[in-house]
C-alpha cells in the first residue's frame, strides 16, 4: 500500500529560467469501467490537483516542475474493493493501460510504457517500516473513536507512536536520499507533519543530492522550511517575482528605494481580514505613495476578483501563488501584515508587534512619512 532568507539574486534568475515540463499521459481504462466512482490526482511538484476524466481513452497534458509528476488513480470494483493506484510520469510520452484478467472483472490489472509505480522501492520503504506500522495499524484499530476527543493519554500514545513510524521513515530517507520516490514521500508526507520538528525536518532535506536540493521542487520545499524562521526587523523579507492578477510581474525589488511597501496575506473568507479592509483604504488614502500587495489564499478565482471589486481593494492583488505564501509561512494565520521601508526593511511584523487593530501600523507609516 502507498502512503501516502533569502536568496541572492543571482539563484532567483536561476530558479525562474527552469523550463516547464509537461506531461503526455494517455490513460487507457476498460469500456465497462464506471467513470464516476473514479478519481485520478495529479501532483506537479507543489500541489495536487483533481483531474476530471470523463472518457475511457484520455490524456492528461499538465505543467509540472518535479523530477516525476505522479498521477493516483483511485476506483471502486464490483466486489466492492478499491485499488489506489500511484504512478509516476516525465515529459516522454506516457501509456498507462488498465484491463481487467481475463472475465473477472474484480480484479483489475495495468501495464505501462515510459511510466513507472516504484513499486520495488516502495515495499522496501515499507519492510524497514513494517514494525512501526503495525504497532499504528494496532493503535487505530483499538483506538480509532477515541483520538482527539479530550483523553490525553490516548492522544499522547497516539503521538508517540506516529512519530516513532515518522523518525524510522526518514532515516530510511537519510539513507537512500537519492532515490526520487522518496524524495517525493518526503515533500508529500513528512515535510508539513506535525509529529516531527522543523529542524529533523531539515536535517533530512539537507542530505538529499544537491542537484535536487537546487532544482525547483527543492526550493519550493526550501522556501517552506525558511519560513518556519521568525522575519528580523531591519532585514529584507524572502525574495519573491510573481505575476498579479493583471499579468504584470511583481517583485519587492521594485520598489526598493522608491517606495514603502504593505505587504497583506488574506483570503475573502477571512473575517478578521475583511473588517480590516477599511483601514487598509484609509491607509492608502492618506500616503499616496504607499504601495500595497495583497497575496491571497483563495482558490475561488471569479468570487475572489467580485470581492475586490465589491470592497474597492484598489491595489496589486496575487492569486494563490502557492510559492510564495510557502515562503512566508503557509501554516501562520491571517491576516498577516507586513510593512517594508524604501530601503526594502522589514519595519513592522503584525505578529510579532502582537498589533490587534493595525493601531502600532498606523504609528510605523506615521514614522517613516513625517
């Protein structure tokens, strides 16, 4: 079973001249293969996404930045059974052709040209593992109704056994770091957990080659370690070029000696950051000059651009650019607010000034303009 602060200038024009590769994928299924219990998953790198199938014979065309795109394929058999299928891709060409053996039509077979299921790689992941998971597959089976409903000590083994399997997969990853599997267990599984610290985290990215390190899944998986790092007043903030929702590039370097900056993390299902969306306007109304960047966390694309325009947010907005929100923290709550000096300084934290009403913004802009 699969189980699933800076950069120097120099490597940001080298992250952004990898050239995207996509994928040539035909995905092949059975004429009696029922569509709609069906679900394919494509992850490019940073994200996975649902991919609607709706044909027996079809390609998948996408965009990814990773050394593999991998595709999981999941589907409901008649005897009332799933497979969950995980298959990895590059830009050749693919075939992934799914038949059933011979007229029994419960048990569902593949085979695949220039795609691979690093099955090999997997069973020995799971066999050096296999100890760990099965004192959690216990665990579950014995205590599965009675995690996280106020029982400390349930919750307690719970943790320890869970991080036990996590520490026992990552010195497996330590130690055959090269393999890309892995690579993409580590990003998919143990990169965001919560059962291990941020600096074991990092010690295991670090021992990966450092081709890999250097390409644009390290870095996105860099700039995501980064961010556990609190931001220091007087310093710059990650560097970052992006295109806003007007197709314009925009970049902090922009503006470095030439304009303040307010940079505002949000989302139009955010309360907290839509009552504050006044004073943000009051803000722009009173310092001209004063450029404001609004990142969001929306995946709604047409209600994210209605609300803007419904409460006249008159600035740069950028629409859910995974990077750059990993980059600052993905994990940290919003609103998050930041304002930066012309000399590209980090002048303000709303976190770290622990500022409730943006009352201590008001005095940092009051301070850089009088």
């Amino acid at each position: 079973m699969y189980k699933l602060y800076l950069f120097t200038f120099s490597l940001f024009i080298s992250i952004f001249c990898y050239s995207q590769k996509q994928t040539n994928t035909h995905i092949i299924l059975p004429k009696n293969i029922v569509l709609k219990t069906l679900r394919i998953l494509f992850d490019d790198g940073k994200k996975e996404e649902n991919i609607l199938h709706n044909d027996i014979d079809g390609f998948i065309n996408k965009e990814f930045i990773s050394e593999y795109a991998s595709i999981k394929i999941s589907y409901n058999l008649s005897n009332g059974e799933s497979i969950n299928d995980l298959f990895f891709v590059n830009n050749q060409p693919s075939i992934i052709k799914y038949f059933y053996s011979s007229s029994e039509t419960a048990k569902l077979n593949y085979t695949l040209t220039n795609a691979y299921d690093f099955k090999i790689q997997n069973n020995k992941f799971l066999e050096y593992t296999k100890n760990e998971v099965q004192e959690c597959k216990e665990f579950l089976e014995k205590y599965s109704d009675s995690i996280f409903i106020n029982k400390p000590l349930i919750d307690s083994i719970y943790r320890s056994k869970f991080s036990a399997l996590s520490t026992k997969e990552m010195q497996y990853i330590s130690m055959n770091s090269s393999d890309y599997y892995l690579k993409w267990y580590f990003r998919r599984n143990l990169l965001k957990s919560n059962l291990i610290d941020n600096k074991s985290v990092y010690n295991v990215f670090k021992r990966f080659p450092k081709s890999y390190i250097d390409s644009e899944e390290g870095i996105f998986i860099k700039n995501y370690l980064n961010s556990f790092t609190a931001f220091k007043k007087g310093e710059e903030l990650p560097f970052f070029r992006v295109k806003d929702i007007a197709n314009n590039f925009v970049s902090l370097l922009d503006y470095k000696h030439k304009s303040n900056v307010l940079v505002v993390f949000w989302a139009t299902w955010c309360v907290p950051c839509i009552n504050e969306i006044p004073t943000i306007r009051a803000l722009k109304s009173k310092y001209k000059d004063l450029e404001i960047i609004f990142i969001s966390y929306d995946t709604d694309k047409s209600l994210f651009l209605s609300k803007i325009k419904e409460y006249q947010m008159d600035w740069i907005h950028i629409f859910n650019d995974i990077d750059l929100i990993n980059s600052y923290g993905s994990y940290k709550a919003i609103p998050r607010v930041y304002a930066i000096n012309k000399n590209g300084q980090l002048i303000y934290d709303r976190d770290q000034d622990k500022d409730k009403d943006l009352s201590l913004l008001e005095i940092a802009l009051f301070n850089l303009y009088k």
